[in-house]
C-alpha cells in the first residue's frame, strides 16, 4: 500500500498501526529495537523533531520501508551524483 506522507503524525500513525498490527508493546517493541520507550511514543505521536538516524532505525526495526516518488529529471540527477561518489 502507498501513503502519502506530508507529515509527521502521518508517519507516526504508520508506525504505531505497524506495532500494533504485530502486536508488540511499546516498550517491549522500542526495547528491542535499540530505543527508548520516550522515543518511539514521539514517533507516534508524531513529534516535529526526532534524530534522523533513530527514526530510520525504528522503521527498519518494525520494517517499515520508506520510498520516494521523485521526477524523473531528479532521479537522473541523483543517479548522476551517485555515480560520481562510487555509490551507485
């Protein structure tokens, strides 16, 4: 399924639906991925301002997948870019 994502509480309810859904506990669920209880309820309250890297960290430790529907003439710029780097 694909949810437009404009923000943060959409993102949070996504989280917290996913939790859910496997049916885990907050704290058991944040336990287990590497965060605080504290943290994982900002993201599902969806709080304005978390760390990037937590965030990511609690989406792939739910498996949440994030993709971006970017057009077409900045996919080749990226792509471009990545090249360049060595990273695509």
């Amino acid at each position: 399924m694909h949810i437009p994502l404009d923000q943060a509480s959409t993102l949070g309810a996504v989280v917290r639906a996913t939790r859910k859904t496997q049916k885990i506990r907050q704290d058991d669920a944040a336990g287990s991925i590497g965060v605080s209880e504290n943290f994982l309820g900002k993201i599902e309250r969806g709080a304005e301002r978390v760390q990037w890297g937590k965030l990511f960290q609690v989406l792939q430790g739910l498996g949440v997948r994030v993709m971006l529907d970017v057009p077409d003439d900045v996919a080749e710029r990226l792509d471009a870019e990545m090249a360049r780097r060595g990273r695509a």
